[in-house]
C-alpha cells in the first residue's frame, strides 16, 4: 500500500544523477524496534495488571479501545521516545504501533487518538491511583520467582519543574523553582521502580517519610513476609520518626546525616590523627573512617552513626573545613565496620540518581504538566511502565553485547529506531527491516529471548 504525499523536495545531484525526495514510502516506519517492546509487554503485562484496577464504565458493545488498548499504546510510545500524547496525532496511525498494538498494520482500526488518551489519564478516581499505585510495588515484587532472602530500597526525590498552576505544586527555595519532589524507590540489586509518588515540592517530613514506609513495607510484606529489607536514603529520610518506625518493624536503614558540632566533636580523635599523618607523610589525600553513638535532642535514644573522614592538603589553610571533610551516616546495621558500611554499603546509593535520570530525562517523565495531581500521578504510572518494558528488553540482550549495559537512550536508538516497511498479505504479515541495521544479529535474539518457548 502506498500513500502519495505531495511534500516532496530536491537533493543536491550526485553523480550528474537529479536526486528528488517524497514521503510516499507507503507503510514505512522509522520505530520497528517497538515489536520488541511489545513482546516485554506481552510477558510482564503491564497494561493489563494497571487496566484491571480503573473502573471502566462506558457500554461494553460500543468500545473500540480498551483501557488495556489505551495504557499499552501509551507506555509503547514512551518507550519510543514520544512522552506526550499529542503524538498520537500521527503514531495512531503508524503501522509498527498499529502490529504492536495487535491490530493489522493497512486494514486494521487506528490506535486511540490525543483526546481518548487525555480522558483515561485524567479519569481514575483518588481510590483507583492508590491501587495503580500499589500495583507498581506488585509488578515489582513478581519479578522475583521467589522472595529474596534480602534486598537493599533506595529512596530519593528528584526536582520536578512546573510551569503553570498545577496542584502541589511549590516554591522550592533550594532549586529557586516552583515544583514538585516525587520520591522515587528502587532496587538496589536489580534497578527495577518500585514506585514512584507525586508529592509537593518541599522537603519530606518525618512523619510523611513514615508513612510512606509504612504502606510501602506493608504491600511488600504481603508478598514477601520474610525477607530482610534495608532502606537506604539521604539525609532528607533520616528522620526520628522514619528510624523509629524501622526498628520497631524490623527494618535495616542507613540514612545520611547532616554534620553538627557535638559530632565533630565525638570524632574529633579520630579526625586528629588522619590530619597529622596526612601532612606527616605530604600526601594529597587521606581517607579514613570511624564511629561512635549519638543522639540528637529529637531522638529518643542513641544510634550508631559512621564518619567518613578525609584530609586534604587543599583543606589545609581552611580554617572553617579544620584541614579535614567529614560526612555522616546513621545505621541500624551491627555488622561489618564503619569503612565498609560507608563505602561499600551507602556509597553504592548513588547509583539510584542514575536510574532516577534515566526516569525523567531518558524517558521523560517529569512531564507533569497537568492541573490535577491525580493526572500528573498517572503519567508517573505510565512513565514507570516503559520503564519495566525497557528494563526488560535490555535484560534480554545476550550478556556479551555491550548494549547489556548501556542507557535508555542507547538502547532505544540502537535497538528501537529501526526502519521497517510492513506488507500486509491475505494470510500474513511481512516486516522488511533495514538490511543495512548494525544490530541485526542482537534484534533477532532479544526477539526469540522474549517469546516463549513451546508450540
């Protein structure tokens, strides 16, 4: 099939030879890589698990697109590069989107357009969102064929920039921008979301960050009774209500923990000697670790709080540094010594600002531009569903390939963004791919990975 477009225009000659240009390639599309996106889909079931949780209450014999229709198409696009609905404008009609959709690429009925997509993102009920919400923890806690015996939560909020009058949205003095903080989760060992909570662009309150841990260990727990769970965060989670909540819970935490007087001067020994053999033996820096018991006056006992320690000849002449950086982190963890629990176990934290970029820069999800917090909430759902699908399209990727560890980005342009004409038969259907790709090889394995096996 051919559609002949009128927008055709010259190109310089090569080789005496006139060369002219027009988009009447017919059923051609630049994003065949998505029939692997698809195939995630199809086995992680993402549009289906968030579709069972909305009410869809319009006539059942006049529906063309399900909720399931709408949700897939979407996290798809996402997954593609395209984070706003009105791309629907064109895609609707693509035929790769269409196949990947389940629906034939020339005679079968356009995916849902920029309104129906708009209308399903703003109508879930506060209730429906709670559930949609829970339901990331679900996703999240089957992707283990059993409960682990231990997995580490990372947990942070990342700056959300607004430009209008959206609900929750504040003034955020640190990043001088009206905002919001969602808090994002995610699994230390794996990179999986857990979930991902619009919030108001303030920094989080003891009592906020317990509660949310508390809903947050309760829906895990429902899966995984047994499993030791350590959450790991920043200073902003340090809270007396956050640790407080933990140990009666049994839950392991390491936070970090802003620097005071009384802590310097509890490490003050310590930080003494690294001082003296730094400029002893001219090096440029020394590190070194140590650890007491401290509580604040906002604490109801003492806990045990790590310091790492580094003298710096460039600190040297600071009289306000003391010749010396010191950062803080307050543990429930007995084992293992200061060095290891600051270096090994609360450094590592930083790979979840990583994946939090992948979520919002790669994929896009800071586009919250809707009035309700109930919309902008959805769109983080979606958000965090193409991130499993992509997730889960690169852990498909032979493990001696180097896009096994590469970026959203990478993959979407290396895997994703392949040129492909789709002929619809009587009894068939053919997708002719690029046959210059460099990743052919990779894509037909990634595509038999994530099929099942069997009849």
């Amino acid at each position: 099939m051919t559609d002949d477009n009128q927008l055709g225009f010259d190109l310089p000659s090569v080789s005496r030879k006139k060369v002219t240009a027009a988009f009447d390639g017919g059923r051609l599309s630049s994003d065949a890589g998505v029939m692997l996106l698809a195939l995630a889909e199809r086995c992680r079931k993402v549009a289906n698990t968030l579709a069972a949780h909305i009410a869809d209450r319009r006539d059942q014999l006049r529906i063309t697109h399900t909720v399931a229709d709408v949700l897939r198409a979407r996290m798809l696009a996402i997954g593609c590069g395209y984070p706003d609905g009105n791309d629907f404008d064109w895609l609707r009609r693509d035929a790769a989107f269409k196949l990947a959709c389940g629906r034939l690429p020339d005679t079968g009925r356009d995916l849902c357009s920029q309104p129906t997509i708009s209308r399903w993102e703003n109508a879930p009920t506060l209730r429906e969102i709670i559930r949609l919400t829970y339901a990331l923890v679900d996703i999240w806690c089957r992707s283990y064929q059993k409960p682990p015996r231990s997995v580490v939560l990372d947990i942070d909020d990342t700056v959300d920039v607004v430009h209008g009058h959206q609900q929750l949205a504040q003034w955020n003095a640190h990043y001088d921008e009206r905002c919001f903080l969602p808090i994002h989760v995610y699994d230390e060992a794996t990179g999986a979301p857990v979930t991902v909570i619009l919030r108001p662009g303030k920094t989080p309150s003891g009592v906020e960050v317990r509660k949310l841990l508390s809903r947050l260990i309760g829906r895990i727990r429902r899966h995984w009774p047994n499993t030791r769970i350590t959450i790991r965060g920043d200073s902003h989670y340090g809270r007396e209500e956050a640790m407080t909540w933990c140990e009666t819970y049994g839950i392991d935490y390491i936070f970090g923990l802003s620097g005071n007087v009384v802590l310097d001067r509890l490490v003050e020994a310590a930080a003494d000697d690294i001082r003296v053999r730094r400029a002893e033996s001219q090096a440029e820096i020394l590190r070194g670790f140590a650890e007491t018991r401290y509580a604040a006056k906002s604490w109801d006992k003492e806990r045990r709080v790590v310091a790492r320690i580094e003298a710096s000849a460039s600190y040297a002449d600071d009289m306000l540094r003391r010749g010396i950086d010191i950062r803080y982190v307050v543990t429930s963890l007995p084992d293992s010594d200061a060095e290891h629990i600051y270096e090994t176990i609360y450094c590592a934290r930083g790979q979840a600002e990583n994946l939090i970029k992948q979520h919002k820069a790669q994929l896009a999800s800071d586009r919250t531009s809707c009035r309700s917090p109930l919309a902008n909430q959805m769109r983080l759902i979606l958000h965090t569903g193409a991130y499993w699908l992509l997730l889960d399209l690169r852990a498909a990727i032979p493990s001696w390939n180097p896009l096994r560890h590469t970026e959203f980005a990478t993959i979407r342009l290396r895997l994703l963004k392949i040129a492909g004409r789709f002929i619809e038969h009587a009894s068939r259907i053919r997708i002719a791919l690029a046959s210059c790709c460099t990743e052919a090889e990779t894509f037909s394995l990634v595509a038999l990975k994530l099929q099942p096996s069997g009849p």
